[in-house]
C-alpha cells in the first residue's frame, strides 16, 4: 500500500481523482493535512438510529429509512416545493408497514433539481428536526414533517463501504462544493488509511500521552461520543497552545525591551489621593499597586485595565500619569472621540490642577492648557510642556512633540484596535502601556487575545451607589408602567424609556421613539417628556441632554444614543422596549446609565416573550449587574465571533472557539506554552519550532 504523507497532494490517493483535487483546491483544502484538519462540524451516531418520531417536540433527530413516494408540487409558482415520503427502517432493514406513524414527509422548498436526486427505493439517512406542518396543502396539515433536512443516500451497492457510513459514529463535515457529504467521508477514511505516520507529528506534543494519529483519526471516527470529545480537546488544546506561544513571544519582545524605572516618587500620589473626596475601592488601589509595580521595572509595562462604566477606570488613569509626571516624564491620555478626550480634559484640569500640573489637550481641532497663562512669566522653556497631554489617537501618528514620553494611556480599547499599541514600538524607548476598557471580555478571551497583556480588574463599583432592580415584564400593560413612573417622577426622580427604533417601520412591529414619544407626552400630561434619538442634530442632543440632566425633563424617550457618555445620577429608572431586541452587552451599557447616585434603581425590560432564548437572555441580565457574568453568558450563548467581531478578533481561524469557555484548557495551553518559552534548551533542540515563532505563525499541526 501507498503511504500517503501530510504534505502530499489530495490527488496521489489513488481513491481521490483530477476532479475532486480540482473541487477540494477551491475549498482551500490542496493537501493531506489540510483535509484532516477540516474537523467534523458534528456527528451522528448510527449504531442506533432514532425512532421515526410520532410527535413533534424533541430535539433534532437521525432517521434511517426508505423513499417510498416523492411529489413535485406547484413548482414554477411560488411557494414550490419537492416532498419525499420516507418510510421507517427498522433495525431488521424490515419497512415500517401500514401505519402512517412510521412515514415522515421531507419537504424542500424552492429546490426544484432535489427531483433528480431523490427518488422512490433510495434508502437515506436523514438527519433535522421534525416539525408539525402548519401551512401548505391541506393534506399536510397536521402531518410530521422535516423541512430541508440534511440528507445522505446510503446503499447502492458499495458494500466495502458499509462500515464508514453506518454502524458507527459517523462524522460529518462543512461541506466541500462538488463532493458529497459520503464521498468527503470516504475520502478521509482512505486517507487516514494510508496515512505515513510520522509525517503528522507536531512540531510540539501536546499531550506525551496521546499520539497524535490516535487523535487523529479519533475524532473523524469516533467509537463513543468522549472519544470525539477527548481528540477535540486535544487539538483545541494544540490550536490554543500555538496562539499562546505567539501571544507569549509578542508580550516577551515587549518585555524584554529597554523600558524606564518610573513611580520611585510618590509624594503627587500621596498628595491625590489624599485630596479626593472619597476613598479608592479595594480594586482601584489594587490596580493602582499593581501599576506601580509594573513602572518600577526597567520594562515597558504591557496592562490591560477592565472595568464597567463608572468602575472609576480614570481615576486609576491619573494615578498611573501622576506616578509618572514625579518621575519627570510626560504622561498621554489618548480617547477614543474627541468628545470623550474633551471630557477626560475637564475632569483632569479638575482634580489635577490643584496639584499644579500642566495639563494640555490635543484634538484635531482644539489645543487647550491650563497653564498658558502663567507662561509668558516663565523662565524656562522646560516650564512651557505639558506634564500630561490629553488627546484623540491621532497623538499617536501627528507630530506632537512629546519631550519625554513615559507612559501612554489608551481609553477604549476595542475602538482602538489593538493595532495602535504596536505603532509604539517604533520608538527606542519604550514607554508604559496601560490600556483601559470598559467592556468586560470574558477571562478565556483575554487569556486568548489579549494574553500579552496583564491584566488589572475593576470589579468593585464605588460606595453609595444605589442598587439597581431589574425585572422582565412580558407584554407589560402601559397603565401599568404609567402608574409605575407617574410614582416615582412625583418622588422627584427621572426615567429613560427606550426604544429599539427611531420611526414607525412597517416591516418591524416594534416601537419607535418618535411615535411612543407622542404617546408620553400625553399620557404624562403633569410631567416634561423629552426625545432623544441619532437622528438628531449634534446641538439638539446636547440641549436635550442638558435639559435633562438639569431636571428641566423629567423623562427621556430615547433610542441607544444614550448608550455613552450620559451620567444623570438622579435618573433611576430605565424601560427597555421589546429588549429581546438588544444584545447582551448592548442591554448591560444600556442599563448602566442607571444606578449611578444614591437612589434605588429600576431597569424593566420589557418583551412580547416569545422567544425562549430572548427570554433566556434577559434573565442574565437579571440575574446579575456583573459585566463580566453577562460577557460570559454571551460568549456562551453567541460565540466568540458575534461577541467580539469575528474580523476584528482575529477569530475568524480559530476552529476550535467551540472550547473558547473552556478556561482550564486555555490555561494548561499557556502553561505549556510558557514552559517551551522558557525553557530554552527545549527551543534549541526544536528549530523548526523557534523559527515559526520568531515568523509570527505558529501552526503547531
Ligand atoms: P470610568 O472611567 O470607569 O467610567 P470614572 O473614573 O469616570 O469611571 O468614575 C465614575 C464616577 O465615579 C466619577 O463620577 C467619579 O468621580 C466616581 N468615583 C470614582 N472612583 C470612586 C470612588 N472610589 N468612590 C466614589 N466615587 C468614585
Ligand atoms: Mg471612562
């Protein structure tokens, strides 16, 4: 028997011709290793088929069985379709008989070719989910139904090939245009067949204890579900392995770069802190030693700081900037929008002046200090810098002139793109690093990610906040909700109702803002309603805004523009329209928004409740205020791909996200990863392995 080496082309099989290397080259799978590691998207257990089902309700199901009829119906119309009655096959291969029980109609719609495919004898394994048909011909009703269920004609003769396709856990894959779902899986048995064994080992073992080839061919065919199980966690944990030894190779060049000793002097520190009107949370004073600790190194620091909206991230910020203003050098703080840089100006000119420090802002279109006055008394041009420049991150690439740049701040970092903290490497010496963002990612993606960052967590929010009471109301009544509100607006209090939409849509039965705001405005005849939507000119926002945050309104119809940057501590009441609508983290900003002063808060979240998996969302929410339970929550209900941005993430190649909650995994990848890392003579003795991580692209496979 031919072997067949992973770097070989599919089309030395002897089994695999011109025309499906051709087929396979367009689907990016050229070679051996490439279509073993087209990974099984599912499996299907076929040593024990399920019953044909009598009623409707379960889950998705496997049936095996036999066409006895198909129809064509109504094709060149709308609304066409082809139908196959499949009969029930019974373990004995003896046809179901007489009752209509044992018969189930698969229905494709708009398909008309399926008639060439499927015909009367063909014996078919079908896998989908059973549902009762509720519209089409009459005959239909009531009848169980599978509509477009994956199918695969199974028989006809290939005798040898029994054993692939039935009596066994069967993998199945994404498929490849131009090779059936059968031929596809024919194609990997042979190919693991023939397999040279020694031309798939992995540049690293991951598990000494667990050949790859066994793993290999355990999870295309599996002989019991932990099996699958096991061989797919042993390549996720190789895929996590090699983004760990990439993300651990970038944090050490950084690392291992000439950074400054900063934060020896505390005495603004000590001086801050004794000048604000509060005392820091437990996680703000943590962070902040966690900081000076990383200053005081000769390295560049490298930390990612999380916190939910008002976690007190800037105050963090100014900490960090003061540390290094006493160490002479200049500290930046660059924002995301110039609003926001605007905004971060005022507070620092607030707390920090007092202090003496020279602070400036940058934007694209405004240059500010505080200190300028006193300038043309000045003596020395060294008197003249700013100590702390505040900007949007256009810093970063125009020609501001930093005298002596130590520590840079990022606000936001996911508007940020993780690019910009590359551009800083350019420079000889490097600066601290301190990235804060306000979305919480959950520990398995930062680890993933973002694992050449440390880490500091705001996970305490300041005292004297009220609490926030969130409650899921399905189909609220208005004069319900009404009387709710006129109750609190009367103790003084203010509210946001929001809507998912600006205007009435007809395609959407949802509610609008402009149209509910009309409604409000009567319904609360005693009290002022305002509105507030993107639509909006920037000066009619910031006049509403103002209105309402001098209590001038006593209740905001809004759509999401609130989402940023509005802070009424007064304001302790949200109602959320059709918040099935929302995703998790959106409803998390959203909410936010209240809970800011001494009040006890309310946040409805009102639904038309027909989903079960909306409704599954909105009990996150309120079950818990956490921002990081809700961005795990949401990373296990959507994937990583939705949470974060497939395209921005960089997650778009990794197949295994399906294991992305599995944080032990992810961590005994690190530590493998830090092990080889560190333990030089192991690089040494694997070349091959030294140089793709120096190339940036470790693929261990
Ligand atoms: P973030 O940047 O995380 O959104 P901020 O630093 O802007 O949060 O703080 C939000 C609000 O909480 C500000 O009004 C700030 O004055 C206040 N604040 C920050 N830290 C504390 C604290 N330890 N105790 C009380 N209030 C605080
Ligand atoms: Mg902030």
């Amino acid at each position: 028997m031919q072997l067949l080496r992973a770097s070989d082309p599919l089309i030395s099989a002897d089994f695999i011709s011109a025309k499906d290397q051709l087929a396979y080259d367009s689907a990016g799978l050229s070679t051996v290793a490439d279509l073993l590691a087209r990974i099984p998207k599912r499996y299907e257990d076929r040593r024990a088929f399920d019953a044909f089902p009598l009623q409707v309700g379960g889950g998705s199901c496997c049936l095996r069985g036999r066409v006895v009829d198909t129809q064509v119906r109504g094709f060149g119309g709308k609304g066409g379709f082809f139908e196959a009655i499949v009969e029930e096959i019974t373990g004995d291969g003896v046809g179901g008989g007489v009752f209509d029980s044992n018969k189930i109609t698969c229905r494709w719609f708009n398909m008309p070719w399926m008639k060439n495919a499927l015909a009367a004898g063909h014996e078919l394994v079908l896998y989908g989910k059973p549902k009762e048909a509720t519209r089409g011909l009459k005959e239909h009703l009531g009848r169980i139904v599978m509509d477009h269920p994956d199918y695969e004609i199974v028989g006809e003769g290939e005798h040898e090939s029994i054993s692939i396709h039935l009596e066994r856990i069967v993998p199945v894959y994404k498929g490849v245009s131009g090779i059936v779902q059968r031929r596809l899986r024919e194609h990997v048995f042979g190919v693991l067949e023939q397999l040279d064994a020694s031309s798939i080992e992995s540049v690293y073992d991951v598990d000494a204890s667990y050949p790859r080839l066994e793993a290999l061919r355990e999870v295309h065919f599996p002989e019991s579900e932990e099996q699958a199980q096991a061989a797919r966690r042993y390549f996720a944990l190789e895929e996590f392995f090699a983004l760990q030894l990439s993300v651990l190779w970038k944090r050490a060049r950084y690392r291992d770069a000439t950074g400054r000793e900063l934060g020896k002097k505390t005495a603004l520190l000590t001086e801050f802190y004794h000048s604000l009107p509060f005392d820091l949370t437990g996680a703000q004073k943590r962070s902040v030693k966690e900081i000076i600790a990383d200053m005081r190194t000769p390295y560049p620091m490298s930390r990612m700081l999380q916190g939910d909206v008002g976690s007190g991230k800037t105050f963090v910020a100014m900490c960090a900037m003061l540390l290094a203003v006493d160490s002479g050098v200049q500290a930046v703080l660059m924002a995301p929008t110039q609003i926001l840089a605007e905004q971060h100006y005022l507070t620092f000119v607030k707390w920090l002046e007092p202090l003496g420090i020279r602070i400036s802002l940058r934007t694209g279109s405004r240059q500010q200090d505080n200190f300028l006055s006193s300038a043309e008394e000045a003596e020395s041009e060294s008197i003249l810098s700013p100590q702390m420049i505040i900007g949007t991150h256009a810093l970063l690439y125009d020609a501001v002139e930093f005298t002596d740049l130590g520590l840079v701040v990022i606000d936001e970092q996911h508007k940020f793109g993780v690019g910009q903290r590359a551009a800083l490497i350019k420079q000889g010496v490097l600066p601290d690093v301190l990235v804060m963002t306000a979305t919480p990612i959950p520990r398995s993606l930062t680890l993933t990610m973002y694992g050449d960052l440390d880490v500091s967590l705001l996970d305490e929010r300041p005292a004297g906040r009220g609490e926030i009471n969130t409650g899921i109301r399905v189909k609220p009544k208005v004069t319900d909700i009404s009387k709710f509100l006129k109750a609190e607006l009367s103790k003084g209090r203010q509210a946001y109702l929001v809507y998912p939409l600006v205007e009435q849509s007809d395609r959407l039965k949802v509610g609008a803002a402009t149209v509910e705001y009309e409604k409000w405005v009567k319904r609360l005849s005693k009290f002022s309603v305002g509105l507030l939507h993107g639509k909006m000119s920037g000066e009619e926002k910031d006049e509403v805004m103002t209105k309402f945050r001098d209590g001038e309104l006593h209740v905001l119809v809004a759509t999401t523009v609130i989402e940023v940057g509005v802070d009424v501590p007064n304001a302790n009441i949200m109602i959320i329209d059709h918040a099935e609508r929302f995703g998790l983290a959106q409803l998390h900003q959203l909410r936010g928004r209240i809970g800011r002063g001494e009040h006890k808060s309310y946040c409805v979240l009102a639904t038309d409740g027909k989903s079960p998996d909306a409704l599954e969302k909105l009990e996150v929410l309120a079950g818990t205020s956490d921002g990081f339970k809700i961005a795990e929550a949401d990373l296990r209900m959507r994937g990583p791909g939705d949470v974060l941005g497939t395209q921005q993430s960089g997650l778009a190649d990794l197949k295994f996200v399906e294991f992305l909650a599995d944080i032990p995994l992810i961590t005994e990848a690190r530590k493998l990863a830090e092990k080889v890392l560190i333990d030089d003579p192991l690089l040494e003795k694997n070349p091959r392995l030294l140089k793709l991580i120096e190339d940036g692209d470790v693929q261990v496979g």
